[in-house]
C-alpha cells in the first residue's frame, strides 16, 4: 500500500507556497492515499505508548502547551500501516519534495505524534529557529470531532509588530488564517521570524483527543551532511 500520494505533492507550487503571507504555508487535501489515510486512522498509536507533557515551563512567559506525546525513534513498535507510513516520510520522494519546498535547504527529519485532550491549548508561538518547518496530518475525521471544539491550528499575521521572543495573545495579531483540520487534510509551513501560531483552547468531550502526526523539518549539521555524503567513518 502507498500512503504519500506523490502526484499531489508534486502538484504543491513552491513559488506560490514562498510567495504565501504573512509567511509560507499550504493546507492541501489528499496528500495521503485515500486507503492509506483509513489505514493510518484505524491502527492509530495507543495512548499508553504516549508521554504526558503537561505544565512545562516555556520561555518568555509563554503558557505550558499540554499534550500527550509520542516522539518516533528506531525500533519504536508500531502498528505495521504506521511503520510503513514513517519508511516513506524518511524517504528519498518525500524528501525530495521538501528540497524543492524549501529552495534546496539540507534537513534533517523529527517526528512526532500529539494527542490533545480537552481544556488544552498551544499558545501564540514561533519555532525555535533550528527548525526550518513542520509538516502537520491531522488525524480527526468528522466521524470522531466536532468542528465545534476547535483543535485548528491558527496562523498568525502580527503585521511585523511582535518579537518573537515574546508572549502575546490571539487577540493581539491583525489578522488570523484557519485553516482546515479534519479529514485527509495536512498543514505545511515552513518557519521565519514571524511564523506566530497557535491552537486555541480544546473544547472536547473527556473521552476524544485531537490527533496529529508532525514531520519537523530542521537544519541538518555539517556533520550530519559528510555522514550521509562519505558513512559513519
């Protein structure tokens, strides 16, 4: 089974995607197969593999974004449509329509998965400037969430007023974009000094989680680039 359709991310124009305000992003549907995104959503890691994140300090005053978390690692036991999944993201396609997203910048990939219960939220932020992007999946259908509860994630326009070292709130940005969340939808963004973004609080029942898988795109090193280029040594 493939799960990337790969004639829908060849059709992500990258000039557009750059030329995208107030920084750059797509939101596009059915960048998974459709058999693939029902397989993913069916065999979706359990809870208990999960980490809670709940209450961490985070600079510059900003409010705890609480969360369950999942980071992937080799050898990380998973369902086998998962395992699969994780192969073609590592892979050389997925990566290759990165290089042409990103003006050719070197990345290296992390990734991870959040699951969010109710009274949660991600305040106004931007990535810590290692980070070149994020590639979020969002993993809720209008089977198992209400748009009614929220669990967007917000882009934030603060008309080059804010610094980025700073804590502000939603309602202290000019201009707000929502995009879509549920279904075979995915968010691409790739991160700049006024990448603000958010998900305002969650409003679920108790027993539904907002869930999402993010590729992390970051600045690979110089020596991580001569290990792939000459081995290990």
């Amino acid at each position: 089974m493939s799960y990337l359709d790969l004639e829908r991310l060849a059709a992500i124009d990258a000039a557009a995607f750059q030329r995208r305000r107030p920084y750059p992003w797509v939101n596009p549907a059915g960048l998974l197969t459709a058999e693939g995104f029902a397989a993913l959503q069916r065999t979706l890691p359990d809870l208990a593999l999960f980490e809670p994140v709940i209450g961490k300090a985070r600079k510059y005053g900003q409010q705890a974004h609480d969360r369950y978390t999942l980071e992937w690692r080799p050898g990380l036991a998973l369902p086998r449509p998962w395992a699969e999944f994780v192969e073609e993201i590592r892979g050389d396609a997925y990566r290759a329509f990165l290089r042409r997203l990103l003006a050719g910048a070197p990345v290296a990939l992390r990734l991870h998965w959040h699951y969010t219960p109710t009274g949660c939220s991600v305040s106004p932020h931007c990535d810590a400037r290692r980070k070149l992007g994020s590639h979020i999946f969002y993993l809720n259908t209008e089977a198992d969430w209400d748009p009614g509860w929220g669990g967007e994630t917000l882009l934030l326009d603060d008309g080059g007023r804010l610094h980025s070292d700073s804590n502000p709130r939603f309602e202290d940005f000019d201009r707000i974009e929502t995009p879509e969340c549920l279904g075979n939808r995915s968010l691409i963004f790739q991160r700049q000094g006024n990448s603000w973004h958010g998900v305002r609080e969650i409003r679920c029942p108790p027993d539904r989680l907002r869930k999402v898988f993010i590729v992390v795109f970051e600045r690979r090193s110089l020596a991580g680039r001569l290990r792939q280029a000459f081995g290990p040594g």
